[in-house]
C-alpha cells in the first residue's frame, strides 16, 4: 500500500471505527504522515545492512503501532513482531494491520522483558524508556541487536546515563538526521556482546 494510502485508511480507522482507543494525538493527514509514517521507516536507509541480516524485526511497545506498521507495509519481505504489555492495543494494532492488508506482522501481549529472544533478533522501539533503563532490563544472553528512535534531547538527557549500562551491549550505531519537516531525529543502536564474543 502506498504510503498515502495508508495514511488516510489508518486516520480514518482511529477516527471512526477505533475512535474511542488512544492510538495517537496526531490525527491531521499531513502531520501523520511525517511524524508517524516518515518517522517510523527512516531507519530503512540508515540500517539497511542489519535489517537484512535480520531473521525478525520485532517492535517492542508498539502502542499505537508505530513503527511496527508502517515498516511491515514497507518491507512486505521480513516478519514482524509486535510486544506490548497493554492487551487492548494488542488487539486493536492487530485487527488494524489486518484491515489494512499487512500480513507480515504478529503481536503478542507480553512485557519486553520477559520475551523469549532469538539470536539474530532486530529489536527496535520509538516509545519506550530510556536507551540505558531499556537495555538494563534486557537480560537476554542471545545476539540480538536493538535500536532506538530518540530526538535531539538524547544528548543532553540519555548520552551521560550510558555509562550505566550493562557492559554486554556495545553501540553499533548513532546518527543524527531531520525529517522532511525539520524535525531533529536520533537512532541510537546497541549490540549484545557477551563477555568473550568478539564484535562484528
């Protein structure tokens, strides 16, 4: 489906038939479009290579179902996982990605951390906690890779608690980049090394 296309389809999804669930406070096509769907597949051209080497791509707090969606509707070619603890939103997201004729996508009703992970797993988030809090209650021994959709605030309120973090995860990657309306954005990625692994 066309990026328009399903723009509108969803709009008009969470404005009718979903209207009384909270899915998301933008509901102007334009500002949808950006900072929903431009939003969720900029890490397309920036993680092209770990998206390939990706055996699943898994969303963990979708929410509303971002960036989950919009990236299945790209990448028809990779299997998508939804993780949220609120079973509502489980099922809506789910009813919504049938409705819009994805089918590349599964949700399952589970908190994050107690997901059974798989080496080789893509894990990415755009509204979750903080990078540090995030990787400290991943105690998964598995090779996964996890990335973060963040804003410019990253680097005066999350970069000085990386220290923090578990010394299992080491950065594969920090780009700053604007999306088409200006707005600053950060995809912060780390990789699970555990002790002795060499990094790749």
């Amino acid at each position: 489906m066309l990026p328009e296309e399903f723009c509108t389809r969803y709009l008009e999804l969470i404005t009718g038939k979903y209207s009384g669930i909270n899915l998301t406070r933008i509901t102007n096509l334009n500002d949808f479009r950006v900072k929903q769907y431009e939003d969720s597949i900029s890490i397309i051209n920036i993680l092209e290579d770990h998206l390939a080497l990706a055996d699943k791509v898994i969303d963990i707090g979708f929410g509303g179902g971002f960036p989950i969606l919009p990236l299945a509707n790209e990448l028809r070619d990779k299997t998508f996982l939804g993780l949220e603890a609120r079973n509502k939103k489980v099922k809506t997201v789910k009813e919504i990605s049938k409705e819009l004729g994805i089918d590349n996508t599964a949700f399952n009703h589970c908190r994050f951390e107690d997901y059974e992970y798989s080496d080789g797993d893509l894990v990415i988030t755009k509204a979750m906690g903080s990078v540090a809090s995030t990787l400290n209650a991943l105690s998964t021994k598995r090779l996964i890779k996890v990335i973060f959709y963040k804003g410019p605030k990253y680097f005066t309120e999350e970069e000085p608690m990386m220290k923090t973090i578990n010394k299992k995860w080491k950065k594969i990657i920090l780009e700053k980049y604007s999306l088409s309306n200006g707005d600053e954005r950060v995809i912060v990625g780390y990789k699970n090394v555990p002790h002795g692994t060499k990094v790749i």
